[in-house]
C-alpha cells in the first residue's frame, strides 16, 4: 500500500475524529446550559436519568475513537493532550460558577456553557485543517 492509498483511510478516520469531538463539545454545551437555565427543574429520579446522558455519549464517542483511530503523530498527539486538559479544567470551572457565582436560571449559565465546548471545536478544525 503506498501513501496515496492510505491518505482517503486517514482523512476518513479524521473526519470521525472531527465529529465526534463536535459531538463532545455540543453534548457539553447543551448539558450544561440545560442545568444552568432549569436548575429547579431538575430533581430526582430525572437527574439520575440526565445523569446518564452524558456517561451513553462519552461511551458512544470512546467507542467511534477505538473503531476510527486517527493516526496522531507526535505534535499532533501532545496537542490533544493539551486539548484534553484544557476541556477537563473549563469544565470544572464551567461546573464552578454554575454553582457558585451565575445566577440560578441566567442566561449566563449558556456562556458559561460555552467554555468547555470551545476545546472540543478547536480539536475538529485542527483535525480537519491537517
């Protein structure tokens, strides 16, 4: 197999890399922007329903990722590495003020919601740009 053969296999691959990190920061941003706007409206035994939402689309996204590995070379492997981290830290932060500083029900809590998604949309374009 020579390089041209293996380059439409690797765009595929990231291409479903691209999306499911879109997916990501869209499941992300809609969770956290529906917790922050209702945050009355969600009691138990739906929050343990809404609880599962985002464990099925992680489990989901893990799953596309061991079926599509996208062929990450060292750069590209250090800069979703730092990519994950920043996700990790916006989203406890984003978890942060939606608890202790953003009005219960603002709208602020939508751009709050905003934070962590911003990495997930970074690493699609990266990915797509390549």
């Amino acid at each position: 197999m020579n390089v041209d053969q293996a380059r439409p296999s690797g765009r595929t691959n990231a291409g479903w890399y691209a999306g499911a990190a879109f997916v990501l920061g869209l499941a992300t941003f809609a969770f956290l922007a529906f917790v922050g706007l209702f945050p009355d409206r969600i009691q138990w035994p739906y929050l343990a329903i809404l609880l599962m939402v985002p464990i099925a689309v992680v489990s989901w996204l893990g799953r596309i990722r061991r079926d599509h590995p996208v062929g990450l070379d060292e750069r590209g492997l250090r800069t979703e590495g730092r990519l994950t981290t920043l996700y990790v830290l916006l989203l406890a932060l984003a978890v942060a003020l939606d608890l202790w500083v953003v009005p219960r029900g603002s709208a602020w809590a939508v751009f709050v919601a905003l934070l962590p998604a911003l990495p997930c949309w970074y690493a699609a374009w990266w990915v797509l740009r390549r």
